[in-house]
C-alpha cells in the first residue's frame, strides 16, 4: 500500500505560480511512475504530468512550457511547480503513482488550485 497526501493548492490570479508537493509513504519502494492529474468541474480527469523514477517526463499538450514535474526518490516526493497559471487551469489537482509489479494506481484526496482572471 502507498499513501499520498497533497499540498500547496490555493488561489491565485492569472499569470501567477503555484508549487504542489505530494508526499508519499507506505510501501514506497515498490514506487514507479508519479504524476499528477486533474479535474475541473463537469469535466472528465486528466492526465497533466508524469514522471517516471529515471526523471523522464511527459506533459499534456495544455500545460507544456508552463509546468515543470520533479521528484525527490530520496524523500518520496513529487513536485508540480505551474507558471502563468491561466483560469482554465482551475481544477482539483490529484497526485498519483503507480507501484508493483502489477503497475496498481494509487491517489491523493486532492488539492484544489483556482485561478481567477
């Protein structure tokens, strides 16, 4: 089992930045791939960034250039840091990773980030 807990959501006007951090725990040496989703209200979720743990990353389309994904292996941690945060970003943000041989998916409870225009 992996337990996730988000941080560093809040509000922010547009054009602002905003860092997330997750902390992972439990059976974290069975960690693979981390990265973080999201869900705007009335909207499916979906992918933002992901990580796997040689630091290779992969972006949605939406988010290149202005969010950057990181992780510490050392102290289990993934990183989103987003700049010039638009108000279609507004969405809660969810951190997730895969762990195992079997690739089991785990979540975070979610942060919510709102950017006002």
């Amino acid at each position: 089992q992996v337990q996730l807990v988000e941080s560093g959501g809040g509000l922010v006007q547009a054009g602002g930045s905003l860092r997330l951090s997750c902390a992972a725990s439990g059976s974290t040496f069975r960690i693979n791939d981390m990265g973080w989703y999201r869900q705007a209200p009335g909207k499916q979720r979906e992918l933002v960034a992901i990580i796997a743990n040689t630091g290779s990353a992969n972006y949605a389309d939406s988010v290149k250039g202005r969010f950057t994904i990181s992780r510490d292996n050392g102290k289990n941690m993934v990183y989103l840091q987003m700049n010039s945060l638009k108000p279609e970003d507004t969405a809660v943000y969810y951190c997730t990773c895969t762990a195992g041989a079997i690739m089991r998916y785990y979540w975070g409870q979610g942060t919510q980030v709102t950017v006002s225009s």
